[in-house]
C-alpha cells in the first residue's frame, strides 16, 4: 500500500494476500475499508479466504475474513441504507468452474 508524499508515492504498509486479482475501497458510517480478492494459496489451493482490513487512523487492520473461491473480482454498492459487497468467485477445488459468486451485506459492526 503506498501513500503519496505531496511529490511521490512511498510504501506505507504492506497487506498480506494469496495471489490477489482485485482490491475494493469503500466508506460505510465514516469507517474506510478496504477489500482484497485472493485467488489462490502458496499450495495452489483456490479455496482461500479473501479478506477485510478496517483503516485503524494509521493503518488497515485485519477486520473479516470472507470464503471465497479463486475471487477474481469484488464491487461495494449500496441499495437505499444498506451496504453490499459482491465477490465473483471463478473456480473451487472440489467443483472447478461451478461455483458461485457471493453478496455480503454489511451487519453494522
């Protein structure tokens, strides 16, 4: 994760991630979020957990863990009050290309 500097970027933080293919920021109540769509383990396993870091005031913070298949893709919207988070899952271990996409939808804390 890089910050920029007023003239540059400059690394800020580094963010652990298995083969990441997309990365989601969004705001919820004044709460920064970031999302990141992993793809697949160090094992080549592609049912690995995506994740959810909340900004801390200094740094993203693991906040949530989300099943996902191989995600490839993830989209945040809002439909009246409510916050949803979509992860286009592309292929699973056990069903190969059969696997369905997912929607979260935020809870409040």
């Amino acid at each position: 994760l890089f910050r920029w500097s007023g003239s540059k970027f400059e690394l800020h933080q580094e963010l652990a991630s298995h083969k990441a293919c997309d990365m989601e920021f969004f705001t919820i109540a004044d709460q920064s979020f970031l999302a990141v769509a992993n793809s697949y383990d160090d094992y080549s396993q592609h049912n690995v957990d995506s994740v959810l870091f909340r900004w801390s005031g200094s740094k993203f913070e693991l906040h949530q863990e989300l099943a996902s298949h191989k995600a490839c893709d993830m989209e945040f919207f809002t439909i009246a009050d409510q916050s949803f988070l979509a992860v286009a899952n592309s292929y699973d271990d056990y069903s190969q290309h059969n696997v369905d996409s997912v929607l979260f939808r935020w809870s409040g804390s």
